[in-house]
C-alpha cells in the first residue's frame, strides 16, 4: 500500500487516490485495528478488561426513576449509580444533577476556574482519521514551527499573562519526533509554569523524556471506545491500533509524568458508552495510581476543513451537561476541562457547576498567535486549523467573565521547590 502522508497538492495520483477509496470502502485493505505494529510497547494492565467489560454490557435504556434517585441519594457514587446517571431516565434530573455536581465542586476546588491555552506547533499527520482535519488525505496549508517560531508563539502567549499551555502536534513521528517536542518542551519551560502534551501516544521511556525536558501532564482522546466504529473511522497509521492508544495513559504515569488527561470525541459513537468508559477509564487508572493527577476532558464533534465524511450524532448541549455532572459526581476529585469548541454561554454556565479547567485565547491553527493576540499583520506562513472553535475570547477577556461569574480564575497553582 501506497504510503500517502501529507497530501499538499490540489489533486492526488491516481494511485493515491485508488488507495482512499480502497480504505474507505475495502475493510480487507486496512491493518487490523487491534494489532500492535513494531515498536510500539505491550504493557501488563487489566484495566482495558474491567472498562470495556462495562462498556459492552451497558444498556443505557435499562434504568429508571428510581435508580437515578437512589443514585442521587447515595453520598458516594457506585459504578452503577453513573450507569443510572448517564442513561435516559436521568436527563428530567437535570437540575438536581447538576445541584449535587455543584456541591461536590465547591467542596474540592472551591470556586477557582483554571485557565490554560494550546498551541499547535505542527499539524502533519500520517493518519487517515475521516473526522479531523489534520487527516493525511485532506488537502490543508500544512506547517512545521521551527524553534525560532516556537518561541516566539511562546513569549506572545506569556506576555498575555498565561502560565499554563498545552503543546500539540498532528500524529507525525517523521515530521515531529520526539526530539523536536522535546526542544518545544524545554522552550516551553522558559515562559510557563504548567507544560501539558497532546501528541501522539508514545512508549514509556519516550514519555520520561518529555518528562524530564519539562512536560508536567499528557491528554490522549481515545476519540470513542467503540472498537467496531474506531476501525471504521481510523483508517489509516499508528492512530487506527486501538489497545496502544488506550494504553497511553497509564505509560506515561509508568515514565513518571505528574498528571493525565482522558477524553472520547462525543458525536462519533454511542455518547452516553463513550462517557461511561471514559469516566471508568479514569477511575480504574485512579486507583491503581493514586498519587497521578486526573482530569476529564468533553469534546464534542466540531466542523473541519473539507468535511464531507461524516456527521456527528445529536449531542445536545443539555446531554453535555448530564454527561459532565455524572462525570463530577462520580468523581469528585477529578478536574474537568471544557474546551472552547463550546459557545462561551455555555463555559460560563457549566464553570459554575462542574467544569474546573477552561481554554483561553485559543487557535487551533499554526503560527498565528501574533495576528491573533496583537491585532498585527504578519508576513508569516500559517498551517490549516485542526476544526472550527465556537468561543473566541481572550484570557483577558475569559478571566473578567469569570470574575463576573463570582468563580477566580487561577493561572497556576503548582510550585516547584
């Protein structure tokens, strides 16, 4: 099979173009999904077992009023009790829920609201993902940051007074190895004080290097836990075997990294199995590694560049909110992170009940951070953005509506002695 990464030109070969719609109609023609390819990490872990085991036994329809009252009532949340919470028969609790959601966030983050911001410093990928714009086969304005470039985007965003970021790269070993994250990572040192990841998953001594150049957390979007439907939907590159990208997690805690994210793409599968695993995956990695610092992040589908693939299921904006009270309720001591893929509305709203981390000054494109901080025209070359954002503010303008809001917004609250 042709390897066809990268696509820049207008028209693909006719070959390269034989070899999409033989991946796209031909499941024979694709990798088995569930194979490990050469050098990827085999690790010894149950918790896969234990989430999907629930996964694929749970049936949404099954409960009742009185199972999301008895939920509710209960001072802990039982495994069961966020079945109840996340099935049907809940969303007429919606106000109840996100009352008891409430109560558990002010009593273990009081009212603090923290606020980070990504920056993308490549978006090349060598997957074939039919949803997100970064994939190979779409044809976008494609950039690499160099180190000059990297920096430069960094002391932009620092000088807006943020001191957290979360670095992220398209799925690309050849174009942003390890080593160039790394440097990013390093960079990144030098303007903040929190660095997160979102790259592609890596092996455990590859996540204690980016540890040791400075990387504090990683976030990895399993994207749905649906094994049937990842097949479908990855189609091409290291991102379409499944059980290493579920296992990235627990790796980087193997090569020491302070903190983990975990998140499904909600409108690509099932939403309410996608939460629940999510949620499960957390918590069995919670307690076999208490001293990691977790956190949830609720995503929904947004538009990409070129879409013409695939259409998200209904994920109403009250289901978001049913999904991020269970999530709180379950697991009260978990950050939750809801991204400006929502309409500022609505990060407003849920910052108030459950939500502790929320994005600001957000571009999901590459190198353009000067234009869009300062308001200056540049001369420098852009990259495509990976979707579309729905909340536009800047961190100026985010830490006043939080004010308002009666939460204090936080920039950091970790000190390395």
């Amino acid at each position: 099979m042709e390897n066809c990464f990268f696509i820049d030109s207008e028209y693909l070969s006719k070959e390269a173009l034989n070899n999409k719609h033989r991946l796209e109609t031909d499941p024979s023609f694709r990798k088995n999904h569930m194979e490990y390819l050469p050098g990827m990490e085999q690790i010894t872990s149950d918790i896969c077992t234990k989430v999907m085991a629930h996964m694929n036994s749970y049936d949404a329809d099954v409960y009742t009023e009185k199972d999301v009252k008895a939920a509710l009532g209960h001072e802990v949340c039982s495994v069961e009790d966020l079945k109840a919470l996340l099935s049907p028969a809940a969303e007429p609790f919606l106000e109840e829920m996100a009352q008891r959601a409430r109560i558990e966030t002010s009593k273990h983050f009081g009212n603090t609201v923290y606020m980070f911001t990504p920056l993308y410093i490549a978006n090349y990928c060598e997957n074939y993902c039919v949803y997100c714009g970064f994939n190979c086969y779409n044809h976008i304005s494609r950039m690499k940051l160099t180190p000059e470039q990297i920096e430069h985007e960094m002391k932009i965003i620092s000088e807006s007074g943020m001191e957290e970021i979360l670095i992220l790269t398209g799925e690309s070993r050849s174009q942003s190895d390890v080593a160039y994250i790394g440097e990013a990572c390093k960079l990144a040192r030098n303007y903040f004080r929190m660095v997160g990841l979102e790259i592609y998953p890596l092996n455990t001594n590859e996540y204690r290097y980016l540890h040791e150049c400075g990387a504090d957390y990683i976030t990895v979007f399993q994207e749905t836990y649906d094994t049937d439907k990842y097949e479908s939907l990855h189609l091409l590159g290291h991102k379409r075997v499944w059980p290493y990208r579920f296992d990235a997690q627990e790796r980087a805690l193997m090569g020491g990294m302070r903190g983990v994210a975990f998140s499904a793409l909600l409108g690509l599968s099932d939403f309410r199995k996608d939460a629940l695993a999510s949620a499960l995956h957390a918590y069995y990695i919670q307690r076999k590694y208490p001293h990691a610092e977790l956190s949830l992040s609720c995503p929904r589908l947004r538009p990409i560049v070129n879409n013409e693939k695939i259409s998200p299921l209904d994920v109403d904006e009250s289901k978001l909110c049913q999904i991020i009270c269970a999530y709180r309720i379950f697991l009260p001591f978990i950050g939750i992170t809801v991204s400006s893929r929502e309409s500022a509305a609505f990060r407003n709203g849920i910052a108030k009940i459950a939500a502790t981390k929320i994005s600001a000054g957000v571009s999901t494109g590459i190198g353009d951070h000067e234009s869009k901080y300062t308001g200056k025209e540049t001369n420098a070359a852009q990259g495509d953005e990976q979707f579309e954002i729905d909340d536009n503010r800047s961190l100026d303008k985010m830490y006043q509506d939080m004010a308002a809001e009666g939460l204090q917004p936080v920039l950091n609250d970790y000190l390395y002695v």
